[in-house]
C-alpha cells in the first residue's frame, strides 16, 4: 500500500484532451496556478484580445482546469470574475504517440514563454544518455516523482515561481 496520499493519475478525457490541445489555454493554465486572474488581465498577459482569451477561458473551466473564484468589483465598478487552475492537468495521463497535437500544444507554450523572457535568465541543460529500456523507465519515473514532489510543496508567499519544461526524444 503507498504512503503517497495524492489521487493517481488518470486517463485524460477526450474533452479534456481538445482543452490541453491549445498553446494559449496551457499558458492560461500556467498563468492561474498560483493566482487567480481575471479574464482581462489573462488577455493582457498574453498579448490577446479578450474575447479570444475568454473563449479558452471558458474551455478550460467546462473541461475543468479552471475554476472561476468569487466576483470582485473592477476599478469602475464592474463585475470581474477571477479564475484560479485547478492542478488537474499534472494529474492526467495520456499517450503522447496518440496526442501529437497536444504535444506541438505544449512545445508552442514554451516556447511562446520563452520569447517573453529575459535569455539571461534562462537556465538549460541538454544531455543524450544511452540506456536500456528499464533504465529509461526508470529515469522517467524519477524525474516524474521530483517533479511532483516539487508541485506538491504548500505556496509560498512571496517565492519566486520557476517554470520547468521537460522534454525527452530519441538522441542522434
């Protein structure tokens, strides 16, 4: 029996599928991990017209990886709703072999925040290993628990937020 007390992944849903199968909504997942933020400051954030924002918005919180967060008045008064992720998208699992657009989703989110970020700041490592398959798998799974193990860590406020992209493909 595991000591691990979070829920295992599970298979991703097809409605869930078609949400992650966007750049823009898994940017909008990333930007509302930690905060909630309003449609208007997603749109702002990315350099997007409202509207177009608000329709992934409005995916995202039908496929459930957003939840919308008690109204709040705006500077003139109106009603602003705020939306917060839910962390479901590290709890799925899916076959990338199965989901190229998922996978070309994902590739174009980072690289989309990538361009928005000082280069100076960007730390990178790139590695070719040669192992079996066992030892794929095992590096994997390692890398997968460090990394939920991170995600799992309570907030911190006022902590700096690090954003990871990790990618691994046949070596030539």
């Amino acid at each position: 029996m595991s000591d691990d007390p979070r829920p295992p992944r599970r298979t991703a849903t097809p409605v869930e599928l078609e949400a992650l199968g966007s750049a823009v909504r898994l940017r909008i997942i990333r930007l509302t991990h930690q905060r909630p933020l309003t449609n208007k400051e997603i749109a702002e954030r990315l350099d997007k017209d409202p509207a177009t924002t608000l329709h992934h918005v409005r995916k995202l919180v039908t496929a459930g990886f957003l939840e919308p967060q008690p109204a709040r008045r705006g500077n003139r008064g109106a009603k602003e709703i705020p939306y917060l992720s839910t962390g479901l998208s590290w709890r799925l699992r899916y076959q990338n072999e199965e989901r190229v657009d998922l996978v070309e989703a994902m590739l174009q989110a980072y690289l989309a925040e990538v361009a928005g970020t000082n280069l100076g700041e960007l730390n990178q490592a790139r590695l070719v290993v040669q192992v079996d398959a066992a030892g794929r798998t095992e590096f994997v799974e390692r890398l997968g628990a460090l990394l939920d193990e991170f995600g799992d860590r309570p907030l911190e406020p006022g902590a700096e937020r690090t954003a990871i992209y990790v990618a691994w493909y046949p070596g030539e």
